[in-house]
C-alpha cells in the first residue's frame, strides 16, 4: 500500500526514472524489459530488443500471454510491425484470448499486409475458425494464404497442413 501511494504520488519523470535504474539493476530479462519498457516515451532499439527477448523466454517457459504483453509493449512504444502484431496475436491465441488475438489481426488485414506477412496472419485467422468449428470460412482463408505469392516455404507448409485439416472436418 505504502508502495503504491508513492508510485501514484510520483511525476511521470519520477516514474521513468525510478524504472530506468530498475533496468540496470534488475537480472531477470523480462523484469528487465518491464522496466525499460515503462522508462522509455518511445521506442529505442535495445529496449525493442529487450522485449522481443523477454517475450522469447515467456513463451519458451509456457507463458504465452506474458509473451503477448511485452510484445504489445513494444507495439506501444512504437516498435509497431506486422511480424510483432502476428507474434502477438499468436501468443493471445495460445492463451486463449482470441478476442485480442482477432482484435490485433483485423487491424493488420486492414493495413493490407503483403507475402509472408499475409499469410501467417490468414493462418491465425483460419486457426480461429476452426477452433470455433467454421471450416469452410477457415478453408477459404487458407485459400487466400496459398494464393499468397512471395510466401516462405515453412509457411506454405503450414497452410497446406491446416488447410488438409480443415477440409477433412
């Protein structure tokens, strides 16, 4: 409580402050990245870093909604790119968000993503439908996926196993 009272009391300078010294003390890289995260007004490079490692370790350790929380950061700050909207979204949906997970992909469609950036985020789409039972609405995303030109291979894969499921159920 006591804690909290200065925390609240203190200016947004103060609070940046106090959690850039916490950065530099702190071990544990997703604390780490909390802190740099919070101390920084925009995006920086090594704070950018920082939490894409972090969100790393948390999904590596079976914490996917901690991953998708330090990936958003970075979006806040405006470390903003397809491929973090997609690790994000990804990360809700293995937490079981998919409200915030389809909240964070339909803002990505509606920039018009292009290649393999398209395709993963119509894969995540298409992962969704079928969780929900939707197969033919998954089916023609995937669709749009494959049709999807300039697409890495290990995607293409991966389209073409949900699609295969998809069109079985």
């Amino acid at each position: 409580l006591l804690a909290r009272t200065v925390y609240a009391d203190a200016t947004r300078s103060e609070r940046r402050a106090m959690h850039r010294r916490l950065a530099e003390v702190v071990t544990l890289p997703e604390a780490r990245a909390r802190h740099m995260a919070m101390a920084a007004s925009s995006a920086d490079a090594a704070t950018l870093e920082a939490l894409d490692e972090a969100a790393d370790a948390a999904r590596a350790r079976g914490a996917p909604a901690a991953a998708a929380e330090l990936i958003e950061l970075a979006v806040g700050l405006g470390g903003d790119t397809p491929v973090r909207r997609i690790r994000a979204a990804e990360n809700h949906l293995h937490a079981g968000d998919l409200e915030q997970a389809r909240s964070l992909l339909d803002t990505l469609m509606a920039r018009k993503p292009r290649g393999t950036d398209r395709a993963m985020a119509l894969n995540l789409l298409a992962t969704m439908r079928i969780h929900h039972s939707r197969f033919e609405e998954a089916v023609s995303l995937l669709e749009q996926a494959l049709s999807t030109s300039e697409c890495s291979p290990d995607v293409r894969v991966r389209t073409l196993l949900l699609l295969s499921h998809a069109r079985l159920n």
